[in-house]
C-alpha cells in the first residue's frame, strides 16, 4: 500500500500541499522526483535555467533525505531514464507496487493534462491537489473575474491589499495612495553606485549540475558560467535579505532605469526562487513591508515591489488559469511575423534591444522594464506572433 508523491521541478516547498500530510519515517510514503529530457528540451531552454531548476531540484531532494523522507530520485543522465513524466511516473508505480499517486497540480496546461491522464493509464487513483504557495487560490480569482468586462489588474490589486492587509492602515491604503508608480520613474544619475549583490558560489553538487548540462547542451542557448544562482532556500534567503538592506530603498526611484553593463541595478532577482518555491510570496512582501515600517525602506519602493508580487505575479497567474488553455493561441492584433534571430543572437543596431538580450544571455535575467518596455514591446509594435514571444519568455529566463 505504498503512496507516491510526485513532486515538480517548480515545487521545491516543504509546505507544498502534496507533501502536506507526508509521514517522514513511513516506508510506505515515497516522493518522486524526476528529471526528464522532454521537459529540458520542448523549449530552448537557457543553460543557466537548466542548471538552476536541475540544482535546486538536487539539494531539495536531499534536505528532504536529511528530514528523514524517502526519496527516488532520478537523473537526467540515468541510463534507465525514459525522458518523460507519464515515462518515470509509470516506472517508479511499478518500482514501487505503488497504490495510489499524489501530485500538485502542474504551473501549466501542458502538464495539467498529462497528469489529468494517468489515472486511466496507470490504473491508479491519481490526487491532484491545488497550489497552496498562491495568495489568490483559483476560485478567489475566479470570483474577482467572473462576470467583469475589463480585467483590469489595479482593481484586483486593491481587492488583495484590502485582503491581506499588506501596506493597510485600517480600511485605507498607507500614505491615502493605492499605487505609487508616478514615483518611480526617476532618471539613474550617472554616477550614482550600483550595490554589489550577493551571489552564492556553486558547491560540489551544483558544479556536477553544470557539467552535466555542458555535456548535454554543448550548443545550447546562454552562458553557463559565471552562475550565481541560489539552489536552496537558505541561500535564497541570504539573497531577499542581501536586497532588503541594500536595494530595496532604492529599488523603487530607479526601477524603471537601465544603465549598460548594471544587469539588476537595485532590482531583487528573486523571481526564479519565487517561481520553484523557494521563496513565498506572502512571506516576501510582509518582509519588504517589514522594511518600510521599520523606517529603513520609503513607500515608493515597497509599495512598488509589493505591486509586482501580490498584484502582477498573482493576477497574471490567475488570469492563465481564469481564460483557459485557448488563451495562449490568441492573437488579437493578428501579428504574423516570427521572433526575430536578434532575440538569440543579440545582433542588432538598436542598443537597448542589443543589451537586453545580451545580458539575457549573459545572466538568464532581464527586469521587468527590459522584459516589459524594450523587448516585449519591440515585439508588438514590430507584429511578431505572440507563440513566438511566449516561447521565447518561457525559455530565456531563469
């Protein structure tokens, strides 16, 4: 009677609601980790992306070894290895004379609806349990959304403010003012210092990570080294705590600003950690609000990076779910034309697109100005096909 619990590369949480009920010491209680060559190659994944989610999937493993849980992991390079999900899902069922399969749902319809197709497959119960790691579940964003004729974020924005509570004083908005971003648009001094930022140096395990993927991925997209990435929590919190004391009172003057050769000026890179599971968003944006009512961080640069994570990251993720899988074939302005080489190659004449995409290649990151206003918005204006553009946002960062 032994229960597998799958666990996703983006679902790197000790909290996570798969592993909610989980008995550490049960023999019977098995989590699954996989790393397969379909999802390392149905998009062109950046190197340091890979190397990232692989790492990070490696060190989650073992702290979950070290707490005492069973785990099957299996490499990318295990000669055993099928290279799909519904492949090692089926084999480790097997391995295990496994009864029943436990899994979070997936971050995406494609993988959704593979796992919706096991149960029939694998001739077991199959539990899908919702993300827990969201502050907006999906029936409280479907609630907001339902029956609206414009799905405009600031008002979904307000809505979890008022919710949560974060940066509320009683019923109103701290400062009177729901959204700050008229005051943060400042020009970047030329001389004004960028912070050094904290990056941890690769240990043992992510260097044997890194070779892997330069064996594998010897043409692939992007630099692998120098990576500064973090592949635990711990160290991604050395990371959010790194941007709290020193960017954060700066962040939100200059986060619409670029300067060449400044790839994250006083942003907070913690994206990539937020979108495994690294990092809570909850727990971010009380630690940014903790700074302003500190006194140590102003209202502009905390309300705005609050804006980005209970308010963007949230509604956009709801919004994904809410318009179902036929959103992401949409094409409403009927654009035609495919993604530019430059977007891989960084050849181009126009030096803000030029720079963007080098540091992307560079560094598996770009701010949400070079995503937004210079790369996302070339695009449009230039009528590329936003499956291009998707493919391209999907692949690029880390």
């Amino acid at each position: 009677m032994t229960t597998v619990r799958l666990v996703l590369g983006d679902q790197l949480t000790r909290g996570l609601s798969s592993l909610a009920d989980l008995r550490p010491g049960d023999p019977a209680q098995v989590v699954l980790m996989v790393e397969v060559q379909e999802e390392a190659t149905y998009v062109p994944h950046h190197r340091q992306k890979l190397v990232f989610i692989l790492g990070a999937m490696r060190h989650f493993a073992e702290e979950l070894r070290a707490a005492g849980v069973r785990v099957d992991y299996v490499r990318l390079d295990d000669p055993a290895n099928t290279g799909t999900f519904t492949g090692e899902v089926a084999r480790a069922v097997a391995r295990h004379k496994a009864t029943r399969l436990i899994v979070t749902e997936a971050g995406e319809w494609r993988v959704r609806r593979l796992i919706e197709s096991w149960e029939a497959s694998l001739g077991i119960p199959v539990e899908m349990r919702e993300d827990n790691r969201f502050i907006a579940s999906h029936a409280r964003f479907d609630r907001w959304a339902s029956g609206r004729k414009t799905y405009r974020m600031e008002f979904f924005y307000r809505e979890m403010r008022r919710e949560t509570g974060i940066l509320m004083d009683g019923a109103d908005p701290v400062g009177d003012q729901w959204n700050l971003d008229a005051e943060n648009r400042r020009a970047l001094p030329s001389r004004l210092p960028i912070p050094a930022r904290s990056r941890p140096a690769p240990d043992v395990m992510t260097r044997e990570v890194i070779d892997l993927v330069a064996e594998r991925f010897p043409h692939g997209f992007g630099d692998l080294e120098p990576f500064g990435w973090a592949v635990t929590r711990d160290e991604a919190l050395v990371v959010l705590d790194d941007f709290l004391m020193t960017c954060l009172p700066s962040f939100g003057d200059y986060q619409d600003a670029m300067r060449h050769g400044a790839p994250f000026l006083f942003h907070s890179t913690i994206s990539p950690y937020l979108n495994v599971g690294l990092l809570l968003p909850r727990e971010v944006c009380d630690a940014a609000e903790a700074e302003f009512r500190a006194g140590r961080a102003p209202l502009n640069a905390v309300e705005g990076f609050v804006r980005q994570v209970l308010g963007w990251r949230e509604y956009v993720r709801g919004m994904y779910w809410h318009l179902g899988p036929e959103y992401a074939a949409s094409n409403a302005l009927g654009a035609s034309r495919p993604l530019p080489d430059f977007y891989w190659t960084a050849q181009t004449p126009m030096r803000c697109l030029a720079d963007s995409v080098d540091q992307v290649r560079r560094h598996a990151y770009a701010h949400h100005i070079q995503r937004l206003m210079v790369t996302g918005n070339f695009a449009m204006l230039a009528g590329v096909r936003p499956a291009d553009v998707e493919a391209w946002y999907l692949a690029v960062f880390a």
